[in-house]
C-alpha cells in the first residue's frame, strides 16, 4: 500500500511538472512610461506569443520555469527575461536607434527582421511622412531616402517624379513601382491633357491619390536584389506602403487630425522692372526734348524708355483730351505686378478615424477631405478618401483580411503649366508700365462675353485665363485588397489574395471666345480615361526553427491583367466653335472635330519562390527565383526566368568584440530582373490619324514593329556594411552597387528612306550604373528628458551607355531650342564619356589658324547678323544628374517638446531654362541686362578696341556669351542710329568676321572689338539666340524641406479632459536657403517637363529642362493638430 502511494505521489508531481504555467505582466516605454499595446510577446525557441493589450497587459501560458519570454516591437530594442520563479513578467522597453533590429516589410509584403537582409533597404515611418503635411506622399520623402531623386514640376497637385539609383533603362520614365498594401500602381507621368491651342495642362500623377495619413510606414526596395521577387516592373526599384490598421486587442479608439497650411508667395522671377515696353530706349535729349514717341505696349520687348525718370509719352489706356487724342502721361513702373495677381494659397485636410479591436474582428475606418485654393486666382483642387481596413478569424488559424481605399479627385480649374494660356506667364509678361490691376475687370464694359480687356492685341489678360479658360476634371479610384491567411500547422501556412486598382477620369477644357489663339468662338474638349490593374497571387511558406537553424521556404504565383482606355473629342486648335461659349462636343463642326481613342491590354503570369536560412542568429542567405510570362512579347521569348541571393553576417554576434561596437554587419547580394515592353509593340496595327474633311483617316505606323523582341534584362550587384557604435549613438550604413542592363528596348531608331518605313523598334544596347549611398545616424543627447536624433543620407550615381545597336553610336532624350540631351556611346576616340544626362547645345565657330593674330577669337556674322555664329554640331555642355544628393533630418526632443526639421543638398548638374530663354530673348530678365558687359564709359574707338583685346580671356577665349553694351548710357550703351535718330542703346558682339580658305588659313574681312567698322545693335537683339548656354543654369540648392515645432499635451492632463492624447504642431516646409540659380528665380528642382504627346496619348519626359515653370517661391505656413479619443 506505501508503495503505491508512493508511486501514485510520484506520477501527480511528474503530472503537476507539466502543467502550463500562466504568466501576466506590463509593457511600458522607458521614455514616458507610456503602456505599449501592440508589443510582441514570444516564447523563445517556438511560435507561441500574444500581443499587449491597449494597456500593455498580456497574459500567456509557458510549459516550464525554465522558459525565457522575447519582448518586440517596431522602433524599440527587443527584451529578453527569464520566468524562473515569477508569474508577474513586467517590463520596459527602450527606442532604438538603430534600424538592424526593426522588422520591415519585403518583397511580397513578408515581414522580416533588418539584421537578416542582404541589400540596403529605405525605411520612413509614417509620423515621418504627416509631421508636416504634403498634399503628395513623394514629396515627404524628399531627403530621407539615400539614392532617391524627388522632383516635381510646380505646386499643388502637379506631377511628381521619383527615380531610384538614377536612369535603368532608356525606354521608360524611370519611375519605380508603388506597392499600397500588395496592390501595384503605377506612377506613371503619363498624365498631361492638351485641349485648345497652347493649352497643356497637368493633372496630376496616380501617386497623388494616396492619403498620407492613412500610412504607417514606407520601404523601399532601391536594387534588383531587394525587389527581384515583383518581376517585370521592379527594375526601376520597388516603394511599399504599408497602410494603418487596427492593433491587436487595442480598444475603441479615435482620431481626429485637422491641417491648415498658407502658401505665401515670396519670391518671384527677376524680370526687369525699369524699362516699358518699345525696342529702343529713347530719352528726351534723343528726340530733341520733351514728350518721347509713343509706348505701344503690343511691342512685345521690354526695352523701351526707362520708367521712373520723368519722361512722358503717349502709353495705354491714356486720357483722351477734348480733341479725342491721347494725353501723354508719366512712364512709372509697376514693379508688384506679379505679386498683386497672386493669391496667398491655402490647403485644409481633415481627417477622421476610428479603429478598434475584438476577440473576432480588427478594423479601422478613415474619413479625409482636403480643399485647395491655389496662388492662381480661380485655380482649386479638392479630394475625398475613404479607407478601410479589417481583419477577422472566423475559425482557428485562418485569417481573413481586407484593405479598401476610395479616392475622389477633383478640380474646377486646373492653371496651364505651358505658354498660351499660363496665367502666370503672361502676368510676367505684363507690361512694365502697366498696373496689372486695371485688367482685373477683364471685359470691355457693354462687350462682356465678347470682347477681353488686354494690354495689346500681342497679350493676353491673365486675369480672363484664369478666371475664364476652364481646365476641369474627376477623377473616382478604388484600390484595394482582400486576403485569406491559413496557418496550417505552426510551421506551414499558406495564403491568396485578389488585389484591384482601377480608376476613371473626365477632363473637360472650355475655352471662351477671348483666347487670341482660338479666335473662332473659343475651343472645347472633353476625355474619358479608364484603367484596371487586377492581381490574384498565392503563397506557401513553410518555416523551422532548430536551436541554431532557422529555415524558411516560400512558393507562389501571380496572374496580372491590365487593361487602359482613352476616348476623346475636341476642336482642333484653333478651329473653334459653331457657337460662342456653348461647350459640348455637338457644337463642334464636323470638319473641326478632333477625335481620339485608345485601347490596350496586357497579362502576365508569374511563379516565384524564395528560401531564407539563418544560422545561429548571425549568418543568413536569401536566394529568391521569379519566372514570368509576358503578353507584350513574342511567345518564342515571352518567358523569362531571373534569379537573386543574398548573403548577411552579423560579425558583432559571430565574434567576441568590444563593447563599443553594438553592431556591425556586412552583407552582400547579386539578382536580375527582367522587363517587358508596352503593348503593341510586335505587329502593326492601325492607328487614328484624325480626320480629312468629314472622314477619319486610319493607317499604320510608319515605324516597323519588332517580332523577335526580347526582354530587357537587368544584372546587379551590391555590397555593403552596417555599423554600429558606443550603444548605437553612432550607426553607419554603406553600400556600392554596380548594375547592367542589356537588351534595351530601343524605340525609333532612324531607316533610310528606300526601306518604306522611317525607324525600327529593336533590342539593343547596354546600359551600366554603379554608385555608392552612405546613411549616418548620431544620437548626441539621449537622456531622459532629452533626445537628439540626427539621420545623414549621402549618395552618387553614374549611369553610362557602353553600347546601342549597330550602325546607332547616339539617341536622343529630348529637344528644345538649341539645347539637346543626347546619350553617346562611351568612346575614348571621340571623346564622349557615354554619361546619361548630358546636355548638348552649339558654341562659339572660333579662329583655327595658329598663325593668325586672331587665333581663338568668336567669328561673327554681318550686317544685322553681326552675332556669334554657332558651331556646325552641338557639343556637350553639362549634365543634369547631380554630383552628389545629401539629405539630413534632425529631431530634438525636450519632455514634451519637439522641433524636427529636414535639410536636401542637391550639389552639381546644369539645366537649361526655356522660361529664361524666351524672356531674355525680349529683353525681359534684369539677369540678362546684368549680364551685359559694361565698358566703364568708352565709347567706341581705338581705345576701346585695345581694352577688348587685353581682356580677351574673358571677352574673346571664353566660352562666356556676354555682348559688350547695354540699354542707356549708365549700362554702357553704344550710340546706333535709328530712323535718323541716335539712340544710345547700342551693343556688339566682340570677335571678327571672316572665313577659313582651303587651306585652313583665315583670312579676315573686318575687326568687330569695338573700334573702327564695328557694326552696334540695339540692345532688345543683344539675346544670342542660336545658342542654349545663355540659358543654362547650375541646379545646386539646398532647401529646408521640413521644420515643425510640436507640443504633446501631458497624458496626466488629457485624461483630466476625457481624451488619450494631444498634439499641437506649426511647421513650413520647402524652403530654399541657397541656389546658384544665377538670380533668375527659377527653382532648379523643377527643372524637369512632362508634356503631352500629341493626341494626348502620352507623356513625353524631359530630365534637365524647364518651360514655364514659373511658381513663386513660397513660404508655407501650417498648423496641426492631432487628438485621440
């Protein structure tokens, strides 16, 4: 009997050995002592866990004394305690630094930890990107990613371009592949509308609908090692977005976050504000005293009488005496004119969330509408969103989860990024003499409807473009997902999902009678566009974890189906109306009537799979393989299989190293991606030339389309190293890359005339990118009321050409007025360094001949062309492409304050100004007047002459093209006659006319250095037209993107108020500290033109460039507020 009670005591202690044992516990923030909810709580060694509630309490069963319990949490370092002897496991975590121990999100959405990966990835966080508030989420990461070009082409709701790790292909705008919780979009430039004659209008880019409140968190995946898995489109690099969602058991909570933002305008272009309008600067010695010739203000050159000297003269809209004639009045200059026709902008958002959190259901609800009164009278822009997101198990293990987003657009009047009928061009162009404000009531009294008010028949009203020519759209998009997860077991799991974006957009153009360019009752148009981008894919993955091994396998697939339509119909420029001011497409005459269309569709099927290995916590190797089925090649090369690995080591856990080091990682990569081509691009198929009398004209292209097309392939390399010291206040991250691509796809290469086509559309070329990115974090002050956070990004990148097709050394990226950006073939013979970016316009013709005294001077012509003639062939003059991208963000925290502020440092590159250009060429810059050189009071003369000469390395040797001269007198102008009468507004062009005979000898036929035989021109034709340098600018700048000073309300005084939390911030954002703009006023940033095809089929992108980009500066001024219930 003792026995057995013995045993059976034996068994009931072997028995009570085993039983679970229930621990609970608190996670609070070491800095404020705030409950953490969310937190995961893990068992060590297995995949059993909970989370934190919304008061930091867990609860969770462990099998012995001897567990161990891992504390995680985004943003805070991981805590490991041992249970021994507690049932109550309290603990505080601390922020983290450092990245490496972050989880982020991969290729595929799949979470992983940082230390595991072998490439560089880019991380914002989502309190990063609406600290302060940007109508555009691209324009928050301006300066926070290492390797990230951000550009955009004006204010508020205009295009913005992003491009990873510079150029990877030339066939393409280079823009990256925007994932939104799995769905793919597209951000393509492909989005300008031309209705009307001169009419281009910008409406946006599809990454403008995204909320940025509505995201939690933003990676992105800059190479093809990181971004390999999505395929086709990820050669140009991959942004997830991660949107917000309900924490787990987090309970009924809500948001309310309302920004007010002021754009005050303050710095406009440097338009000369001295002279009106006229080609010659008459005073009233000139014209024997007293009243000047009349100022006609339709002259279109602003180089007439100085303003603000007394003189007199018969100008618009003057008195009338009793006779019925115009009484001379003083020229005064109206230097405020753009200012007074500005507006100070202002943008309101309002957002309302609510989320929460059961046993059986997750979900968050958000409600947002921005309004936007633009600095352009009449112009606005409105949005609406509506985002949910939920997630239930409504059995154990399978989770079923949706992400829903619906986005309304809209504007009443979007202002003309072009010439014609840009408001803001002709309020610049506006007349000196003339108060911009008397054109405000912009209808001739008794002609309203019919007759413009305008400056000269030459001008436009800008108050009548911006109030009257209407360039609307809507624009209605859903995107979103649905996904089913089932864990099988603990280690197998697998899940689908269906993903949509799909949007439709109107655009309406009315253009009354009144546009000089639509004479014929005004001009109409109206488009319809749809897009549908559906993905269904799969996933399984199966995963082990040993004492020292952690293994983890994944195979899935992907079925992609797009399809876009483009219908419109509108006048033909300048071929107006049937009726005045009647907008729709039936008062179009039939012979007038422009109709377009468009139709395409694409697939692709893709199987991938990934392997993840990770030994002892410290060595990890990724190899991923992706195989994709294109519709848009040709089926005997429509497959296309690339593959990538990765390999990381964590040295500091590998090996015994001092304290001082808390990380240190190197890591390595090597991945290919493919990429296809747009539909259409094999055979011939009919295209919609518009219409001849009342038929419309169908034919093929006059390009021959390539069946044996090939896909483009991209092979990159990268290495890197990520560093930590003394407890990571010093953390580094370094990468080099080096990539290829082969088989461009290259569109319109030229044939000869006798083939019966005119280009070809082939595989060709190679491409080759390399570069470096540095990321350097310090942590200066960490204390408990203080913390000082400082994060550098620094990054370099070269893309050159090494080869095109055969026969093609050369292809053009754009032209426009005698400035070209061309990519040669890398050739050590002819000199071209086969950098992409370069820019290309005409220099100097020059003296050749060694043994002439003139050797090296400019030749000029004769006569009225005594100019600077031209090279035969352009020459490389700049490149676009930075030097180097620096950007710095710095976050001071004192209790509950902070000031956070972000700086951008673009150093090196040039652009070419049109604006410059063509105001310059009218003699409307001060810049250009600036310019000129002024010979200190010689007149012309032998004296002069000899003054050129000795300063001939500046006058004559350099490539400089500053005419000697200027306007009046006290700018050193020349006398030069007119009509009988001498005006001293004489320039010329230093240099020598002659020619080069057969031998290469120069045989001069007159000096023009200033003395005898010199020919003098009147200054408004000093502009050198035939060149483009004059209007190349260096693009350095360096901008205060972001400041914001923030208060938290205390949490002890908001509980006293019913709320969880408060915080108050005011901020600006995009302010430019410095510039070499050389005065002119034209942000560099913007040195980037989408404009529109013709037909408005697409959008042709131009890198290094702008045209009427003419924005004032301003300084925003906003205020926020963010309160939780």
């Amino acid at each position: 009997m003792l026995l057995l009670f013995c045993c059976w005591l034996t068994g009931l202690s072997a028995v009570m050995a085993q039983s679970p044992i229930k621990i609970s516990g608190k996670v609070i923030s070491e800095t404020d002592t705030y409950a953490l909810p969310g937190v995961n709580v893990l068992l060590k060694g297995t995949q059993t866990g909970t989370v934190t509630d919304i008061n930091g309490d867990y609860t969770i069963e462990v099998p012995n004394r001897d567990a161990v319990l891992v504390f995680s949490f985004i943003g805070f370092d991981a805590v490991e305690i041992p249970v021994g002897n507690q049932t109550t496991v309290n603990t505080s975590m601390k922020e983290t630094s450092t990245g490496l121990e972050e989880v982020v999100v991969t290729a595929l959405g799949i979470q992983r930890e940082e230390r595991s990966l072998g490439y560089s990835v880019g991380k914002v966080q989502g309190e990063d990107l609406t600290r302060v508030a940007q109508e555009n989420v691209l324009n928050s990461l301006a300066g926070k990613v290492a390797g990230a070009t951000i550009n955009s082409t004006g204010g508020t709701g205009s295009s913005v371009s992003m491009v990873i790790r510079g150029a990877t292909s030339l066939n393409t705008d280079n823009q990256p592949l925007f994932v939104v919780d799995g769905v793919p979009m597209s951000n393509s430039l492909n989005n300008l509308g031309r209705f009307g004659a001169d009419n281009i209008v910008d409406y946006g880019n599809a990454i403008s609908d995204l909320n940025p409140e509505d995201i939690e968190n933003v990676t992105v995946l800059k190479g093809p090692s990181a971004a390999a898995l999505y395929g086709t489109r990820a050669g140009n690099g991959v942004v997830l977005i991660t949107t917000k969602k309900a924490k787990k058991n987090q309970r009924m909570q809500v948001n309310l976050v309302s920004n007010t933002v002021l754009d005050v305008p303050y710095q406009f272009l440097n338009v000369q504000k001295d002279f009106a309008s006229g080609y010659f600067s008459f005073r009233p010695e000139d014209v024997g005293g007293g009243v000047l010739p009349p100022v006609n203000a339709g002259d279109g050159a602003g180089a007439g009488p100085e303003l603000d000297k007394g003189y007199f003269a018969q100008q618009w809209n003057a008195p009338l005496d009793a006779n019925g004639f115009p009484i001379p009045t003083e020229l005064v200059s109206n230097p405020d004119n753009v200012n007074n026709f500005v507006n100070t902008g202002i943008t309101t958002t309002n957002g309302i969330s609510a989320s929460n959190s059961t046993e059986t259901l997750d979900y968050r609800l958000n409600l947002t509408n921005m309004t936007h009164q633009g600095i352009i009278p009449g112009s606005d822009l409105y949005k609406n969103n509506f985002s949910t997101a939920a997630s239930t198990s409504p059995v154990k293990n399978l989770t079923i989860s949706t992400s829903v987003n619906f986005n309304k657009s809209w504007s009443n009047n979007r202002p003309s990024s072009n010439r014609g009928t840009n408001p803001l061009q002709w309020a610049y162009s506006n007349p000196q003499e003339i108060d911009i404000q008397r054109l405000e009531d912009y209808w001739i009294p008794g002609q309203e409807g019919l007759q413009v008010l305008r400056a000269s028949p030459n001008h436009e009203n800008p108050y009548f473009l911006a109030h009257e020519v209407k360039n609307s759209f809507e624009r209605n998009r859903i995107y979103g997902n649905i996904m089913a997860e089932w864990e099988i077991s603990e280690s197998f799991k697998i899940r689908g999902r269906y993903l949509l974006d799909q949007y439709d957009e109107r655009r309406e153009t009315k253009i009354p009678l009144g546009y000089t360019k639509e004479p014929n009752n005004g001009a109409y148009g109206l488009a319809n566009i749809s897009s549908t981008e559906r993905n269904i894919d799969f996933l399984a993955t199966y995963s082990k974890v040993w004492d020292k091994l952690n293994f983890s396998i994944s195979a899935g697939g992907n079925s992609l189906y797009a399809k876009n339509t483009y219908i419109s119909n509108s006048s033909k420029a300048g071929a107006g109306l049937v009726v005045p001011n009647v907008f729709s497409v039936s008062n179009i005459a039939n012979a007038s009537l422009d109709y377009a269309s468009s139709w395409s569709q694409r697939g692709i099927y893709s199987i991938y799979s990934m392997a993840n290995i990770g030994w002892k916590d410290w060595l990890y190797l990724d190899i991923t393989a992706r195989n994709d089925w294109s519709s848009t090649l040709p089926i005997q090369n429509h497959s296309y299989f690339y593959p990538s690995a990765s390999l990381s080591m964590m040295i500091n856990d590998a090996f015994s190293l001092t304290e001082k080091i808390s990380q240190l990682k190197v890591r390595g990569g090597y991945a290919q991606v493919g990429n296809d081509t747009s539909p259409y691009n094999l055979y011939p198929t009919y295209n919609n030339y518009g219409q001849w009398g009342s038929a419309i004209r169908m034919g093929k292209s006059g390009t021959i389309l390539a069946p044996d097309l090939n896909p483009e392939k991209a092979t990159s390399y990268e290495v890197g190293l990520d560093l930590g010291l003394f407890d990571d206040r010093v953390r580094l991250e370094g990468t080099y890359y080096f990539m290829e691509n082969r088989n461009q796809i290259l569109p319109n290469i030229p044939l000869p005339v006798s083939s019966g086509f005119n280009n070809i559309n082939i595989n060709a070329g190679l491409l080759e990118s390399k570069g470096i990115e540095v990321v350097l974090g310090l942590t200066p002050i960490r204390k408990e009321n203080w913390t000082w956070d400082i994060n550098m990004n620094f990054s370099r990148n070269r893309t050159y050409i090494r080869e095109l097709a055969e026969g093609v050394d050369v292809i053009e990226f754009w032209s426009d007025n005698k400035s070209y950006s061309y990519g040669y073939v890398a050739n050590e013979e002819t000199g071209e360094d086969g950098l992409v970016g370069n820019i290309y316009s005409f220099q100097k013709q020059r003296v050749t001949d060694k043994n002439s005294p003139y050797f090296g001077y400019p030749i000029i012509g004769q006569g009225l062309d005594a100019e600077w003639l031209p090279t035969a062939k352009p020459v490389k003059v700049g490149n676009y492409n930075p030097d180097f991208l620096m950007g710095m963000q710095s976050s001071l925290s004192f209790k509950n304050w902070s000031l956070n502020m972000t700086f951008d440092w673009r150093s090196g590159g040039q652009y070419m100004s049109q604006t410059f250009r063509y105001f310059s060429e009218s003699a409307s810059t001060q810049s250009w007047l600036d310019n000129l050189v002024n010979p200190n009071g010689l007149g012309p003369g032998e004296e002069l002459r000899q003054w050129v000469i000795d300063n001939a390395d500046w006058l004559l040797l350099s490539e400089e093209l500053r005419p000697i001269g200027g306007p009046t007198p006290g700018y050193g102008g020349f006398p030069e006659g007119f009509s009988g009468t001498t005006v001293y507004d004489g320039t010329f062009a230093p240099g020598v006319v002659g020619y080069h005979d057969e031998e290469g000898n120069f045989v001069l036929i007159k000096e023009n250095l200033g003395g005898p035989g010199t020919t003098f021109l009147p200054y408004v034709v000093s502009f050198p037209w035939e060149f483009g340098t004059p209007a190349m600018f260096d693009a350095d700048f360096i901008k205060l993107r972001e400041i914001s000073l923030g208060y938290r309300l205390p949490r002890n005084v908001a509980q006293k108020i019913g709320i969880q939390g408060a915080n108050l911030s005011v901020y600006s954002r995009n302010i430019m500290l410095w510039t070499k703009d050389s005065g002119f006023g034209i942000d560099p940033e913007r040195a980037f033109q989408a404009e529109a095809s013709k037909g408005n089929r697409g959008t042709q992108f131009k890198q290094g460039i702008e045209r009427y980009n003419v924005d004032p500066w301003v300084i925003p001024v906003g205020f926020k507020l963010d309160v939780t219930f």
